[in-house]
C-alpha cells in the first residue's frame, strides 16, 4: 500500500511545474543575453569611433601646427589641390594689387589726370594751329573799325590752300616785301622760352609783328583803279560801295591804276586814311602780296569777349564785279 496518509492526496504535479518554467525561462534569457552582447558590441563600436575621431583630431592639430611645409606637403598629397590653391593665390594677389593700385595717393593719381589733360591739350592745340586755325593780336589801327587794337583773332590756315580766296577777305600774311621796319630784338627774360612755347603750340597768339592784316580787294587779273568822281575805289570797271571802310574818316583820295598779276593780290586797310597798303608800297613788287605769303583768312574775333565776332568779307560789296582778264605773271 502506498505510504499515504488517509484522507490526503498525494500531489503529483510538484515536480513538473518546475521542469516546465525552466524550459519557458531557457529562451528569454538567452534573448537577454545575445541583447546584452549586442548591445555591448554596439558601445565597443562607439568607442572605436570616438578614438579615431579623436585621432583625427590630433593629426590634424599636428599638422597645422607644422606650418606651410607641412601644409605643402598634405596639399600635394591630393591630386590637383595644389594647382588649384595656387590658382586661388595668384587671383587673390591679383586683386589685392588692383585693389591697391585703384586706391592709391589720391594726390599722384590727381596730378597724373591733371599732366594728361595738359598734354592732350597741348598736342590738340598744336595740330590746331599748325592745320585749321592760328591766333593772332593787332597791334595797329590800320583794319579800325573791323579790327580794334589788341584784338585777338583767330585765322583759317585752309585759306588760301585749299580753299581760294575771295574779294573781301582779311587776311594777315608775311612781311616778306619789307613794308614794316625791322623788329627790335626782345630782351631774353627768365620766362621767355615758355612764352616762345606757348606761342608754338598756338596757346598764346603770334606777337613777332613781322605779320599784317588787311582785306584782299583784287585778285590775279582783276584792274584795280582809285578814284571815281566819287572817290571810290573800282574793281573791273565796277565802282565799290565800301561798307566796311571806316565811316569816321572820309578816305583821302590816293590815285592808282594796276592790274593784278597771276599768284598776287591788291591789299587795302578798311582804316583807310591810316593804313600804308598796297598804294603806299607799289615801289616794291608793285604793292602787290604774294599769295604764298598769305598764312590765312582772318575769321573770328576771339577776345576781348565784348569784341567776338565772325568777321565777315561782305560779298555784296564785290556781287557785281566781273571776273578779271587772265593773270600775267611777273617777277617777284
């Protein structure tokens, strides 16, 4: 019989619940503890990365710490770094320094701007005068009231080449026959080279006084005759009202009777009682000036400001006037 006590069931199931919960528990404890070495793989991971980042770190200190050969050293370690850094180098220098230029003294860059406008105006005004126009001053009365003393005018050097002259010019031309006396020697002064100068380049007006001014009346084969029952002065047959003579002065009569030869030219002064012109000087080359001689066609008043003007050759005067004879040519 079984040893039993009466009354109480034997418990058979003490020892099977326990196999059972082993057998449950075996499997989660593994999960808890491949989790417990992945996770501690998973820190180890970090921890190699934290190394090498501080690694990293360190070289990097060490090599700037280096200084520029070392710099140059890890430069040329990549493939095409150092061409482009050097690329980059160049440009920046190249700025700096056109930074630098356009910053410059102030005071140099403004003399600088100030020399080329000089020289520019110089050059100008030399071409100026030496092809299309040269300034001039009138000393004498002799062109009054066309003309004042002191005057500045400026002439046209296209006339009388290309361009012909016309009856009525004014026109100044070389004292080549001799009318004027022999100019007197200027005393050299300590700025006399820079008025000589300045007169070459034609910013100031030619001063020498070998020059004269007076207005063309009869051109090569034109006859020039004084006077008419009137006192004037005929061109070709054909009596001339003179407007521009001055009106202050009736012209005192002076007799002449030439016919121009080919390459002159017949002068008179509109200031007529006070102007020695051709009529005065027909005992050399017979009063006539020659064409070559002629440095241009006076054609503006240029100062005093109150004196501008554009001078004016009055072509009504002349408008019925015939052409002349064919020019004889004759000695100088």
């Amino acid at each position: 019989m079984p040893e039993t006590t009466p009354g109480t069931p034997e418990r058979h199931d003490d020892v099977r619940p326990r196999e059972g919960t082993r057998a449950a528990e075996s499997p989660r404890r593994a999960a808890r503890e491949a989790a417990l070495a992945a996770d501690n793989q998973a820190a180890d991971a970090q921890a190699a990365d934290a190394r090498a980042a501080d690694a990293r770190a360190a070289d990097r200190a060490g090599l700037e710490g280096a200084g520029g050969s070392a710099g140059a050293r890890v430069e040329a370690a990549v493939p095409g770094r150092s061409e482009g850094a050097t690329e980059d180098t160049a440009k920046d220098t190249g700025e700096g320094a056109g930074k630098k230029a356009k910053t410059g003294n102030p005071l140099l860059l403004w003399l600088k701007e100030i020399a080329t406008v000089v020289v520019i105006a110089v050059v100008l005004s030399f071409l100026i005068k030496t092809f299309l126009f040269r300034a001039f001053y009138i000393p004498s009365e002799s062109m009054v009231n066309t003309l004042d003393i002191n005057d500045r005018i400026f002439i046209n050097l296209l006339v009388p080449e290309p361009f012909a002259l016309q009856r009525g010019d004014v026109v100044v031309f070389r004292d080549a026959q001799g009318w004027l006396p022999a100019a007197a020697q200027k005393p050299a002064g300590p700025f006399t080279w820079v008025q000589d100068g300045l007169e070459f380049v034609g910013l100031l007006p030619d001063d020498s006084e070998q020059h004269l001014v007076k207005r063309v009346v009869g051109l090569p084969g034109d006859r020039v005759r004084c006077c008419d029952a009137s006192g004037r002065v005929s061109v070709n047959g054909v009596p001339l009202d003179e407007s521009y003579v001055n009106p202050a002065e009736i012209p005192s009569p002076m007799s002449f009777d030439v016919v121009v030869p080919a390459g002159k030219v017949w002068v008179l002064g509109d200031n007529r009682n006070h102007s020695a012109d051709s009529r005065l000087h027909q005992q050399v080359n017979g009063g006539f000036i020659n064409i070559s001689d002629v440095e241009g066609k006076a054609t503006v008043i240029a100062w005093p400001l109150n004196r501008w003007n554009v001078l004016d050759n009055h072509p009504e005067v002349f408008s019925n006037v015939p052409a002349g004879a064919a020019p004889v040519s004759i000695g100088k």
